[in-house]
C-alpha cells in the first residue's frame, strides 16, 4: 500500500512589513543614511581635532556625552586610520545594496550569508567600541550611538531577512527559533536597546543621578 504523502506543515506566523523585499531595501537605505552623516560628520570635526587640539566640537555635550573625548583616545582608530574613515566607505555600500534591491535585484544565499558575516564583523565592532566608551573611556560620542543603534538594527534584521529567506537555516533543534525571533522582532531590539540605555544610566550614575534629582 502506497504511502500517503504529506505535506510540510506552512508556518502561520505573520511576515513584518520591514521584511518585505522594497522594505527591508528602504531599511538598508535608512542605516546607511544614518550611519554616513555620523561618520562625515565625526570625520571633519576629527580633522578639526587634528589642526587644533583645542577644538572643541558641537557634539560636546557634557562631561558623559562628549565627542572630543573620544576622538582624542587610541580605540578612535585602526591601525592609525580614524574608525569614521571605516563608516565612510561602509555605509554608501550599505546603501547601494537598498538601491539595487528597489530596482529589483534579487542578490543570492552565498551574498546575503557573506552580508551577514561582515555585519556581524560590525557588531563586533559596536560591542568594542560600546564596553571602551562606557568602562574604560568614560566618555561616549552621540554620533558614535546613533551608529551603534542602527548597527544592532541592522544586524538583528538582517539575520531575520536571512532566516525568513531562508539563506540560513537553522539545525533542527533551534528551528522553532526562527519563527518566534520574526514574531518577537520588535521586542527583542526595544529590549537590547533598554539594556544598553541601563548599563549607561548604572555606570554613569554619579552623573545623572543628581540631574534626574534621585541622588
């Protein structure tokens, strides 16, 4: 007796909008737009710094969020070279794959696994970067954060895109990962970022303790 055949059970979780082709493009678009002014921006007033140590640059806030801070220490760059120099040719070739992709290229597994990995040499970056500013430097520069935030973004939706394409897919054991992470999209960035904002209020409390008058 022949065996019935049955088909794979279609997964009832509903696709968020940001994942859609045209949407996750104008999202690419979105991080690369941020993240090139903050490095234009940061790279000019870290040519200031250089011609006039005594510059002092508009990001400067306060003694916690001070841009000339930061740029003066030596986590400010690689190897000699200022890290805005890095964002400066990253983000415009973050923003040519959204453009590209609302013109209707459909890039393959292998490009989208490699996107993947180089975001997630990015994220490595912003953890670095993160943990020095907040625990060693003392310091954190505004435009640096506007890149971590939408680095985590894009790294987190990414991973989404890769697993709703399913460009990754995951062991068998953790499948049901895939389809809890795309309900719980949304959450789980609002919860890294209230994290984040947590490990700064508590580190720097002696600072903003007074302000909020809770000290």
């Amino acid at each position: 007796m022949a065996k019935k055949k049955t088909t794979p059970k279609s997964s009832n979780v509903k696709t968020p909008k940001i994942l859609l082709p045209n949407r996750f493009a104008w999202f690419l678009i979105f991080v690369g737009v941020v993240g090139l002014i903050a490095s234009t921006v940061l790279t000019i007033d870290k040519l200031h710094v250089l011609k006039d140590p005594n510059f002092n640059p508009a990001c400067n806030i306060n003694p916690i969020f001070s841009c000339g801070s930061v740029m003066k220490t030596k986590q400010a760059e690689i190897a000699g070279v200022p890290n805005t120099v890095v964002g400066l040719m990253a983000f415009p070739a973050l923003m040519t794959v959204g453009v590209v992709m609302l013109f209707g290229a459909r890039m393959n597994k292998r490009f989208w696994q490699l996107f993947q990995a180089v975001a997630l040499g990015g994220l490595a970056g912003v953890v670095y970067l993160f943990f020095q500013g907040v625990y060693r430097i003392n310091a954190l520069c505004i435009y640096c954060l506007s890149v971590w935030i939408v680095g985590l973004a894009l790294n987190w939706y990414t991973l989404l895109w890769n697993l709703s394409e399913n460009f990754i897919v995951l062991p068998k054991k953790i499948s049901t990962f895939k389809d809890w992470a795309i309900s719980h999209h949304a959450d789980v960035l609002v919860t890294i970022y209230l994290l984040l904002i947590f490990a700064i209020l508590n580190h720097f409390w002696y600072y903003f303790g007074p302000l909020l008058g809770l000290q």
